[in-house]
C-alpha cells in the first residue's frame, strides 16, 4: 500500500507541474465552470420561479442536488476524464503496452496516472453551493459528515462506469462517442429524480444509476434517505468496482499488442 501511495504521490506532482506550464487555462476552466453553473441555476430557476416545485424539494433542496451535480463534475474533470479517456489513445497507439509491462496493476496505472487542475473550480462551486444551500436549511455539520457515505459510493459507481466504458476500446478502439453519451445520460442528476415521469426514474435508478449519484446524497444529507438506499448504493459500488476489475481483466485477453 505504501508503494502504491508513493507512486501516487509522484504520478500527481509530475502532472501538476506539467499542467502549470499552462496556466492560462485555470482562467478558462474558471469561466467555463461560472457559465455552465450559471446555466443550471437558470434552468432550475425557470422551474421555481412560476411557484412549481419538484415533489418533496424546495429550492434549497434542489441546489443541494444542484451542487452535488457540480462536485461529481469536478471530481470526473480533475480525475476521471485525464486518465480514462486516454485509454482510447494508448489502444491505438500501442502505448498500452508498456503500461501492461510495468510492476504495477495496470488498472491503478491508468486510472490514477495524471490529474488535470481544471476541474478544481467546479469542485470549488459545488462545495459553496452545497454550503450556501445547506445554511438556508439549517443543516448541522453532522448533516454532512452523513452524505460523505453515500456520496464516496456514488463516486466508485461514476468511476467503474467510466472506466468499464473505457476498456471496451481494446474492441471497438474509438468510444469517444459513448463516453459523450454516458456524459449526457449523467446529466439528469443535475435535478431530483422526482423531477422526472416514473418511467425515466426507473431508468435513472436501476438501468443507469444516475439517482444514487446525486439524489441519494443529498437526500441524506437532509437526514430524509431510508437505509436502504444506502445500502443499496453501497452494494451497487462494490459489484461494479469488482465487476469493472473483472472485466477489465477479460478485455485484455483480447488484446493483441500494437506489434501483433
């Protein structure tokens, strides 16, 4: 474990001096982040403002999912998107290959091996949100400390998701479609599930589980979640880390070198 922390540890401070070199960016990241929050609090703000309400939500409610929408973008800006979309690239290029010689598990490789700091603004916007809304709550500091639970496993389930789509490249090599599309189904946790028909809700919950990505959370966090849901998340979390391992493992049988 010390090795692994070691290598994280040196994986991370080499991308951020990398990343530096371009600094300009933060500044774009920053204004991009400002438009896209800004474009979610007027569509959620079109809705409230003519006296509807999602059921069981008030506006502060629903800037809680809000926020928590905005940290899971960060957290996929800054982690997942750097390394997991680049499994597309190392496929064609036959780069995968040295990464599969190296005396490490090539999962932790590709899955930790660079961060971007671009996505720290959203990461930033979505705590404040989560904060500003919170406070007009009343929500206590234990309020939050319970949502981290839920919160780390919706998380595990973003990441196997991704990183499941992600192998599937060692077949079909370009998937930078089917990323987007996962990106697109994502979306809908920017508002409560029970925004949406009963149909779609099933969709977002049992086909792609988009509710235990932001509702569940911030249903916790408002001390109203049943346990079972969080239970339910949890064991969601572990079967697809588990399962994104195993099949990760099956891809690679398939893979047949850039030299072969």
């Amino acid at each position: 474990m010390s090795r692994y922390l070691k290598l994280l540890a040196l994986f991370w401070s080499t991308a951020l001096a990398a990343e530096m070199e371009y600094r300009i960016n933060f500044l774009l990241a920053t204004l991009s982040s400002v438009g896209n929050l800004a474009g979610s609090l007027f569509g959620l703000f079109l809705f409230y403002s003519k006296g509807y309400a999602f059921a069981g939500w008030s506006w502060e409610a629903a800037l809680l999912v809000l926020g928590i929408f905005t940290l899971l973008q960060g957290f996929s800006a800054t982690f997942l998107a750097p390394n997991l979309n680049r499994i597309v690239r190392q496929v064609q290029e036959g780069t995968l290959d040295f990464i599969l010689l190296k005396p490490i598990r090539s999962q932790f490789w590709l899955s930790t091996h660079t961060l971007s700091p671009w996505g720290i603004p959203d990461l930033i916007f979505g705590t404040v949100l989560i904060g500003y809304a919170g406070q007009r709550i009343g929500l206590q500091i234990d309020d939050y400390f319970i949502s981290v639970i839920p919160l780390f496993f919706g998380l595990v389930i973003l990441y196997s998701l991704w990183f499941m789509l992600g192998a599937t490249s060692i077949w079909f090599v370009k998937i930078y479609n089917v990323t987007e599309v996962l990106r697109g189904l994502l979306e809908a946790g920017r508002y409560p599930m029970s925004a949406y028909p009963a149909a779609y809700r099933f969709f977002f919950t049992f086909a792609v589980p988009v509710a235990f990505l932001t509702t569940v959370p911030a249903e916790a966090m408002l001390g109203r979640s049943e346990m079972t849901w969080i239970i339910g998340a949890g064991i969601l979390a572990v079967v697809l880390f588990f399962a994104s391992t195993r099949f990760w493992q099956f891809a690679l049988r398939f893979y047949t070198s850039a030299s072969s």
